[in-house]
C-alpha cells in the first residue's frame, strides 16, 4: 500500500510545523520504513506458506500413513525404492499396527509395521484362519501388502508378514485414524510406544487435528459472548453492574473449582504409562495455579474499586453518546474479527503443512520413512512471530480507526451535523499515512510477549528441577515483562490517538500523549481507571466460559491427546475476540479523555477559543473531580485524627497553600 501524498496540509506554511497540539491540521506518511520492514516480512511469510505447501503433506497428518509411504484414504504416488507403496487406498482408511500387543514392541528399532486397512478387527483373532476369514469377509488385510489373502495359512513366511497371534481387538479412533487395542494391558502397552514416541509438535497437532470441530465451536462460543457482552456495555446500569461483577466472580470461583477437580481426578487415576496424561495432568495444575491467583487479584480490585460502580455506570453512559454519534462504529470488530479469522485458519493450515514437512526415507524391508527437513524449527519460530506481529497489527488497525473516527467527531464545532462517514474517512488516512505506525507499535507489542514467552517457559521448566532461586528469578522477570506489557499497550493506544489528531510518527505521538496526559493528570484522576477495569473484567468473563466450554470438551478424550496447547490456543483466540469486541469502549474512552486534554490544552473557553468537548462530558469530569476532592477530604481528616495535634498546624497550612 502505497503513500498516496508525500505530504498533506491544510495551512500554508512551508515552514516545519513547531511542536504543538493542532488537530486534523497536519497529515504526512509516518514511520515509512517499519512499512517497509513488515512487507518485507511479510514476504518471508508468504515463502513459507508456498513451501509448506510444495514440502508438507498435511495428508499424512490428517488421515495417517502406513509403513511404505502410503497415505490411507487416498491414492498415493509411488515413492522410489519402495515397491509397496503407491498404493490406492481409498477405502481403507485407518491405520492398523501389527504386534500392537507384544512386549518386543519397545525394543522394534524401525517401530511396529503400520498397514492401512479398511476396518478394524473388533473381536480377537486368534488363528491364522480367522486372520484370513477377516480379510475375505471386510477387505481388510492384517498381513503385509505382499502376501497374498489365500496364502495366508499356506506361507512359510506367514509368521513374519502377519501379525502375531492372538490379534487383540481394536477399535478406530480419529486421532490419526488409529485402531486402537480395547483390552487393558495391549492399550497401555500401545499406547506407551505409539503415543510417547511421536514428536512434541505432531502430539500437539494431532490434539489440535483431532478437536478441530471443538476449538471452532469454542471460537464461536467467544464470538457469541463478546457479542452479549457489547450489549450489556451499551445498555449498562448500576444493577447491571453488580449482576455483571457477580457474574465475573462466580465464573472465575467456577472455574478453578473444576481445574482443582479435574488435578485431582488426574492424580487419583492416572496412568503412569502415558507421558500425554503425565502432560496434561501438569498443564491442568499450572492453570489452576495460575486461575486461583488471578481470582484473588481480581477479587482484591473489585474490593478495593467497588465505590466508583456509579461513576462508572456514567463513564459508559458517556462512551456511549460519544459511539451514537458515530454511525456503524460497532460494526468495525466484525470486520475486524472476520480477518482474524481468515488469517488464523490460514495460520494452522501452513503449521499442519510445516509440521508433516519431510523427504521421504528408503529403509530395509522397503519401509519409507519421513526425516524433517533442515531449518524446519526456526521456520516454526518464524511462524510463531508472523501470528503474533500479524494479529496485533490487525488489531492495532482497529483502535486507530476508531481512534481517528473519535477524533473526527470530537473536533467538530456542531455536534447537530455530524461528520459524513467518520470510520470510512479514519480508514483512507490509516491506509494513506500512518500504517507505518501501525506496525511500529505492534511490532513493539510482540517484541515485548516473545521473551515473555520464553521466560514463561523457562520457568515451567524449572518447576521439575526444582531450582528455587532460579525459579524466583524467572517468575520476577516473567512479572516484570508482564507490567511492562500493561503499559505498553496503553502507551500505543495514545499514540494512535495522538497520530490521529496531529498526523505525527510514533515516537513523537507517543512523547506528545505521555507529556500531556501527565500536565493534565488532575483532570484525569481515577476517571477512566475502573472503566477499563470493567472491560477487561468483560473479557476474562468470555475467556472463563470458553475455557470451561474447552476443559468440558477436551477432557472427554484426554488420553490420547495433548489437549493442554490446543485449549491455550482457544483462550488465546477467545480473548483476541473478545479484545476485539470489547476494545470499541476502551479505545473510545482512552481516546475521548485524550482528547479533552487536548481541548484543554489548546482553548481556554472563551468566545475566540471555546471548548469542543460538550456538556455532558464536561459535567461528568467535574462530578469525577468533586468525588476525589471528597475522598481526598476524607484521607486528610482521618490523617488528623490519626496524628492528634502536633500535625493539625502541618495540615492546616497545606490547606492554605491550596
């Protein structure tokens, strides 16, 4: 996307613009070579795409794979070297393991032999006469492709080429299409080899792979209640309030029950032969630790901040006129979540090509194995990093559009006649000048959450090796990140507002907000602060009923999936939308008190410079400043009390300087 004016400007002056607050009067192309950079980017992305594309085979992943290349379900090409593969199998669809019941099983080097069959036995076969029986009968062929049915009980090599007896019973189960031994001890056995075994990545792919349908109705879930939640934002009362802060306190109290429950359940009846239950047992811990100790922070909070709930019922009340009077302003996070949307599925479409990327391998006995391909992992990082830089831009598109559409409306003289097509007009100037500062601070945003990332799971790996002071130290750093991430993104917020009003780059935008924010701050004292506060309550509301929705879903087959990542993967998504929704007040509200600082800042309420903010708002700030004046009075007396008379001349005189 291209500058379409190298410079715009409404005055005349050919001189540089002196540093001052003029809002919509100066607009230029900011921050043009982070534009540059995330194209570049960007490029590197769509590389990757096309060569997941050319070198993975999601296939194999999705429908599972036999011993000699050949992908069950489908028609495959012939590999070189292998005679038994390039086999048409299309109506044999699962995958079935000989000698899925032996104890040789953990000592086979090559791995047990997979054949693609069309069912699986589900009665225990045990003569080579029933082998063949069931292969006459269903189609399914238990011994290896080059044995022919009939000669089943007639070749010397049977013992070899067929599986050894008894064949246990076994049902198809989705996870690969495996057949799966249903009686205990071969299940354990099988389950300890066959699933231990597999990569770290395809255990977490097979778990996405194999509750694909439940992380999208999860998603679904999310949308439906960002959606109930913007409603009740626009709607909002006191009572409302209360029902709604219940409603949080309730969920969060809900949901670390069930996560303490559920670490119970694992402990009292976990199978120590499986690492996928051992992962999941640990991960369920970890959440619960992590749930408990964000209740009781939130708890605190709404403790300390239940005295403002009628202040914030008036901040909405606010933000709401400030939305009516922009048309179709609630109709931006749909679009904006239709993006997400479209750039995930594309996301966990290119990590299934990725993670099945390989070149075929001729073993002994023609059996085709599939080695990664080199730099395969830091592709993965690279991945990684495109989700988190490309999500935040997205979302980092959507405040500054509302952003600049606030601004539109704000700076208007007659609030009769709004501005004609405030969000397509916010648009056209992002698209035109300032995508550059777009990307700059979201870049900034992931720059920031990947060593948070990193240092988190440093952390949880130190948890096994228990290195208390090194755990302490990445659990202070982990904090440390975590602090600065808040302030991060409020700090992006004002400069977005900030570049909407002057036109500036980032840095300068972000200089000019941070310089203001902090001369005006008596003006802005607690106002906004339990607003905000109740969004982001709104949003831990939407991740707490998704998540439950996951742990409900995920836990019905938890044996034989690592559902720990696919279930962080939907509350990541769950909160995304549910930021994307919920963000509409948020960015709004940041942006109308940014911009009464702004009015404050540049007129004086005169006849030649009047104000641009109106009554409403005006009185809500006084209301807000007569609040604090009140608690203030209230700190002040009970200081005197508390100080009995040596303070009361101390006190009085501060009172006079005031």
């Amino acid at each position: 996307m291209q500058c379409l004016g190298a410079e715009y400007r409404v005055s005349a002056e050919e001189t540089p613009r002196p540093r001052e607050w003029r809002p919509q009067i100066y607009r230029k192309c900011t921050d043009k070579m982070w534009l540059f950079l995330f194209f570049l980017f960007w490029a590197g992305l769509m590389f990757l795409t096309g060569y997941s594309v050319v070198a993975g085979a999601a296939g194999r992943l999705l429908f599972g794979y036999d011993s000699f290349g050949n992908v069950c379900g489908k028609k495959n090409s012939p590999v070189e070297g292998a005679p038994l593969s390039g086999q048409d199998m299309t109506l044999k669809k699962h995958v079935f393991f000989m000698n899925s019941c032996t104890q040789a099983l953990k000592d086979e080097k090559p791995g047990p032999t997979a054949l693609c069959v069309s069912s699986c036995p589900e009665e225990q076969l045990n003569t080579l006469e029933e082998v063949q029986l069931f292969a006459n009968t269903t189609g399914s062929f238990l011994c290896i492709y080059s044995l022919n049915p009939y000669n089943y009980t007639e070749s010397p090599n049977a013992h070899s080429l067929c599986p050894k007896l008894p064949v246990p019973p076994s049902k198809p189960f989705p996870l690969f299409n495996r057949c799966i031994p249903q009686t205990p001890e071969c299940y354990s056995l099988f389950a300890s080899v066959l699933i231990n075994d597999v990569d770290t990545l395809q255990q977490i792919l097979s778990g996405i792979m194999s509750g694909r349908d439940t992380i999208l109705g999860l998603c679904i879930l999310s949308l439906a209640l960002s959606l109930a939640m913007m409603v009740t934002f626009r709607f909002i009362t006191t009572l409302l309030v209360h029902i709604f802060i219940s409603l949080v306190i309730l969920g969060m109290l809900f949901v670390c029950g069930v996560l303490w429950w559920l670490y119970y359940d694992y402990t009292s009846g976990l199978s120590i032969e499986l690492d996928t239950e051992r992962e999941n047992m640990e991960c369920v811990l970890g959440f619960a630790i992590v749930s408990t100790v964000l209740t009781a922070v939130l708890l605190t909070l709404i403790l300390v901040l239940r005295k403002r709930i009628g202040l914030t019922v008036e901040i909405f009340q606010v933000t709401h006129k400030a939305i009516r009077s922009t048309p179709f302003l609630f109709w931006q996070p749909l679009w904006t979540f239709a993006i997400l949307m479209f750039f995930w599925v594309l996301w966990v479409a290119v990590l299934l090509s990725l993670g099945t990327a390989g070149t075929a391998q001729v073993t002994e006995g023609g059996r085709v194995d599939y080695e990664p391909l080199a730099g395969i992992r830091l592709m993965w990082w690279y991945h990684l990093v495109g989700l988190l830089w490309t999500s935040e831009f997205i979302l980092a598109c959507q405040q500054m559009t509302i952003a600049g559409a606030v601004v539109t409306s704000y700076f208007n003289r007659n609030k009769n006649e709004p501005p004609d097509h405030p969000i397509l007009s916010s648009l056209s100037i992002l698209f035109c000048y300032h995508q550059g500062t777009v990307v700059k601070g979201s870049f900034l945003i992931t720059a920031l959450r990947i060593p948070r990332t990193i240092v988190l799971c440093i952390s949880n790996t130190l948890k096994e090796k228990h290195s208390i002071c090194a755990k302490c130290k990445f659990k202070c750093g982990h904090r440390c990140f975590q602090y600065l991430d808040k302030h991060l993104c409020q700090l992006n917020q004002n400069a977005y507002t900030t570049t909407a009003i002057n036109g500036t780059d980032f840095c300068t935008s972000a200089k000019d907000a941070f310089q203001i924010l902090s001369k005006n701050s008596s003006h802005l004292t607690s106002i906004n602060c339990f607003g905000n506060f109740v969004i982001f309550l709104g949003k831990v509301l939407v991740v707490c009923f998704t998540v439950f929705g996951g742990l409900m879903a995920f836990n019905y087959d938890r044996a034989l999936q690592v559902w720990a990542i696919p279930l962080l993967l939907v509350a990541f998504f769950a909160y995304l939308v549910a930021h994307s929704f919920l963000s509409v007040f948020d960015t709004v509200l940041d942006a109308l008190f940014l911009c009464f600082t702004v009015d404050l800042e540049t007129n004086d309420g005169s006849s030649e410079k009047p104000y641009f903010m109106d009554q409403d708002l005006w009185n809500f700030v006084k209301k807000t400043n007569e609040f604090n004046n009140v608690r203030a009075e209230r700190d002040e007396n009970s200081v005197k009390n508390e100080g009995g008379t040596e303070l009361r001349p101390m006190v009085n005189r501060c009172q006079a300087d005031v």
